[in-house]
C-alpha cells in the first residue's frame, strides 16, 4: 500500500498550515505514530518552527528534479518518532525548473518512492505554500488526502471553492483519481466572539462532519511557540493550544479508524511523550488571552 501521504494546504495565507502541520505531526508521535514532515514551502516555516537548521542541498528539491533519493534527504527532529525533509530558499526556484520538466505533476510523487516503500512511517504529511502552484500541485498529486486549515475569520469560505475544484480536477483528469479530502481544520478560533461560532457553523453548513470537531483556539503560546522552534507540547505542554492538538491528533487517527490510536500514559522518554504524560496529568489548562 504505502504510506499514506497527506498535504497541508490552502492558498490562503497565514490560515494556520504550517502550525497544524508542525503539531498535528508532534502530537501523532505521542500516539506513538511515526511521521515524516516535508516542508514544500520555500519560506521554509516548518523547518524553523522545528528548530530544524537549513542546510543548501537538503530541501526536496534536488529530489524533485531527480538528482537525489528523496531518502537521503531526511534528516532527525529533536523529537523521536519525528522527521523532516527541511526546506531552503533552493525551493523558490523549483516552481520554474519543475515546469519545464516531464511529467512536472508527478515530480514529488516520483521521489517519495523510496520513502513511501521503506514503510518507516505511519504518515507523511507535506506543508504546502500558500499558492496552488506547481508546488502545491505536486503534493496534492502525491498526496491520499488533502487536509484544509480554515482560519475562523469572516472569509473563511472564500477562495475554499478554488481548491475543493482543484481537486475534483485532479481526480477527474486521472493525475490522482484517489484523492479525497481528509478533514478542515477551523483554525484561531476564538471562544468570545459571535464572529468564530458564526464561522463555524457556516462551514460546518457547508462541509457538515468533513470539519474536525475538534477546534484550534487562537491563544499567544500557539504563535509564539516557533519563535522558540519548537512545537506546542513541547513549548507549553499546559497550554490550551497543546491540549487542542492532542485531542485534534487523536480525532484524526480515530477518524482514519487507525488502530494505533492509544490514550495515555506512554512509556517514552521524549520531551514530547513526556510533556503528553505530564498534560493527562493535569487539571485543564487555565490559559487566557490577555483583554
Ligand atoms: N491558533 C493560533 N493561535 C495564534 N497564532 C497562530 C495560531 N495558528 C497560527 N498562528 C500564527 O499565525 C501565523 C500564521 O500561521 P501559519 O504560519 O501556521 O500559517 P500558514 O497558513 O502556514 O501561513 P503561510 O500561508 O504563510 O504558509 C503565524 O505567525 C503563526 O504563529
Ligand atoms: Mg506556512
């Protein structure tokens, strides 16, 4: 079968892609999942927010043109059962090169071979650009699945058309006739104002039991934690935004109806699982925005 490829992406800006890739994929390797994160984008935010170094050479570029394995280019997190295909500034030309190159739509596809047939992870997730460019294309035709952050704002549904026909086309044309949509995430969201529940509820009319019901709030310790490179559970295991994606990576393996889905406690000694261990510990978190 292989493993299961999923791509992070909305054109949108600043949705919260890169966020939900970094800690969705954190809190998965406390449900002892292994993941593989490929950062696709040239701004290469995933990579920081991981306290991954760049490094010239090693994003996925060189294997998107053929010049490398796409395995050679996994390098370790600082969190066991985490891994990453780092991104550098390399990327910003693969738009161009990939274009000219035969069958630019399979490129990524292409190079996950050797990744995707060693069975070493449970998922791969791809954090996409925020563009429906060659890039982003490459991993939706890579990808099983497409996940969709959805920043709780007022036009959170605007442009969502654009890539749910993105992907009908995908599939239709037969570039990846298996490509379903995995789930939305409502990102930001932000308990106090009309303005979230509304939002909600108006893509929840939409796309009904397609939004994870689990709901990411906007709190201070979720953006600031990678300016520290490190993931929320790690940052502030007590914060509301740790407890979120805990429960949004165990709502994503429930849905895929996995059985590696497993509660609390794990016995592992990294920061992560520990940081886990110490979260099912405690009382709610009291975390508050300031006013
Ligand atoms: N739940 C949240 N609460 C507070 N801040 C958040 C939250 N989610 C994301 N942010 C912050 O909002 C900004 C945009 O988030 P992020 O980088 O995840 O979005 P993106 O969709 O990947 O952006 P881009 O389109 O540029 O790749 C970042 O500064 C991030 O730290
Ligand atoms: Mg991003």
């Amino acid at each position: 079968m292989g493993t299961p490829v999923i791509a992070i992406a909305n054109q949108k800006g600043g949705v919260g892609k890169t966020t939900t890739a970094i800690n969705l994929a954190a809190c998965l390797t406390v449900q002892r999942q292994n993941v593989l994160l490929i950062d696709l984008d040239p701004q290469a935010n995933a990579t920081s927010g991981l306290g991954v170094e760049k490094a010239q050479g090693q994003s996925i570029y060189r294997a998107l043109l053929g010049e490398v394995q796409a395995d050679t280019l996994v390098r370790p997190t600082a969190y066991k059962r985490l891994d990453i295909i780092a991104s550098e500034v390399d990327l910003a030309g693969a738009e161009v090169d990939i274009a000219r190159a035969d069958n630019y739509l399979h490129r990524l596809k292409e190079a996950l071979v050797p990744v995707t047939n060693q069975d070493r992870y449970d998922f791969i997730f791809v954090d996409c650009p925020p563009s429906l460019g060659i890039l982003t294309m490459n991993a939706l035709t890579a990808a099983e699945s497409l996940l969709i952050p959805l920043q709780c704002e007022y036009y959170a549904l605007e442009g969502l058309s654009v890539i749910i026909d993105l992907v009908e086309k995908l599939r239709t044309s037969g570039t990846n006739p298996g490509l379903r949509l995995e789930g939305i995430v409502m990102t930001m969201y932000d308990g106090r104002t009309n303005l979230s529940q509304a939002v909600v509820q108006d893509v929840y009319k939409h796309f009904g039991n397609r939004i994870y019901e689990t709901l990411i709030p906007r709190t201070i310790r979720l953006g600031e934690a990678p300016s520290f490179g490190k993931p929320i559970i790690d940052h502030d295991r007590q914060s509301v935004g740790a407890v979120a994606y805990l429960q949004l990576a165990k709502e994503f393996l429930q849905r895929r109806g996995s059985e590696e889905s497993r509660t609390f406690p794990f016995q592992d000694e990294s920061p992560i699982a520990a940081a886990a261990e110490a979260e099912a510990a405690q009382p709610e978190s009291s975390e508050e925005l300031p006013q």
